[in-house]
C-alpha cells in the first residue's frame, strides 16, 4: 500500500481571494498545511495539486522553494477530479488522501488515524474531516480512497459539478458506495460542534486572533478554541 496525500489549493477562492497566501501567526496558510500533513507516518508521498492558470504562478513559485519533501503537480483548474488522476497515476500509488488546503491545522495523527481506519475496514471511501455521523471536529482529518476507484471516477464521471469535487459523485451516489467513518479515538476530542476550516475573512480572523503554534496538537488546539467557538 502506497499512500498520496493530495494537498488540493489554488489562489483563487470567491469568498476569500488570495487565502493560500495570507500569513497565519508569520507563515502562510499553504505552509502551514504542507508541514502539518508531512508529520504524517502513513503518508509515503506529498503532493500539491493546483491549477495550471497563470494566476497560480505565485502559489507555484512559493510552494518551490519550500524545503519540505513535496511535489507539485499542476493541472486543469475546474476538473479537479482530473487533476487529482494526472497527479497520482504512473506513480505506483494505491491510495489518495485527500487534504483540502483550506484546512490550515489539519492533524498529521488524525490522517494517521484515517489511514490505519481504511486498512482495518472494508469500504470505499472513508473520512474523518467534517463531523457527519461521526463526532470530530471540522477540520482536522481528511479523506481517502483507492487509486482504482479514483482512475475510474476519472473514467466515467459526466457532470461538471461532479468533475469540480473529488468526491461529490460519491456522496451523490452513496447506494453505489461503501462509504465509513468512525468517531476520534481520544474522546477529549470530540466535539463536532467546533469548526477550523478557512472558508471567509471572518473564519480567518478566528484561528489569528487565537495563540497556537504549528505543530500543536489537536488536543491543545481543542483547549484553546472550545470555551470559545
């Protein structure tokens, strides 16, 4: 088994332009992901995944000098699903984790934690990034699913809004999937009801006005943010 975290970010965002970029407590939000994801002990190869266009340029040259062990991949901007293929085939990989970039403290234990789900479980797709049926936190987590199911996905998929999202066809057709998820192994971190995902200015506001450090845990990031969501 040969696991890809696919770290999905682009400069161009409608409700927040730009966002890759801002800084977050002296780093940008892109670094903060690539170095927590590559904490990560399941995860044999990171990669970043953009967009082609010319407005990614400067994400394209930051992500370049970056010292940390990634590659970057650049494709088609609005077929992401496409994108994710491209990126990942000829590549010996079996899986794709899936890292939305807007996801700045994500956890390198909680991609862990998802990997060794998925092996120990016969299913599809699983994840553990956003609290649906299951209690985690948004934000922390990811997604996964096999390099077959993603080269077939690229195959046969049809429609525009289902090419724009990795796993939208999945969730649209979950009669057709086995789809799982599971509740965080440390019960302190269950709280579903707090959210970390960078979507607005004001979400951004949030995390900055907080004092955490890069490689805080999710439990500390928990104590910091729970009496105050």
């Amino acid at each position: 088994m040969k696991v890809a975290a696919v770290i999905q970010a682009r400069i161009g965002s409608t409700r927040l332009p730009y966002k890759m970029m801002l800084t977050l407590h002296d780093m940008p939000i892109i670094d903060w992901v690539m170095r927590r994801v590559c904490k990560s002990k399941n995860i044999d190869e990171v990669i970043v995944a953009i967009p082609s266009g010319k407005n990614d340029d400067v994400l394209f040259k930051h992500i370049s000098k970056s010292n940390l062990k990634v590659r970057i991949f650049r494709g088609n901007q609005n077929n992401v699903l496409n994108r994710f293929y491209e990126a990942t085939k000829n590549k010996d990989i079996t899986h794709i984790v899936r890292v939305c970039a807007d996801n700045p403290l994500i956890d390198w234990q909680e991609i862990d934690n998802l990997i060794d789900f998925y092996k120990n479980n016969s299913c599809d797709y699983a994840y553990n990034h956003i609290p649906k049926n299951n209690l985690y936190a948004d934000g922390f987590g990811a997604e996964i699913i096999s390099f077959n199911l993603l080269e077939n996905l690229n195959r046969t998929v049809i429609l525009d809004r289902h090419k724009e999202h990795l796993t939208s066809y999945i969730w649209d057709n979950s009669d057709k999937f086995l789809i799982k998820t599971f509740d965080p192994i440390d019960k302190e971190l269950r709280h579903p009801e707090l959210r970390f995902d960078i979507d607005t200015f004001e979400d951004y506001y949030k995390l900055a006005m907080k004092d955490f450090n890069i490689f805080d845990t999710s439990k500390t990031l928990i104590n910091i943010f729970k009496d105050n969501k």
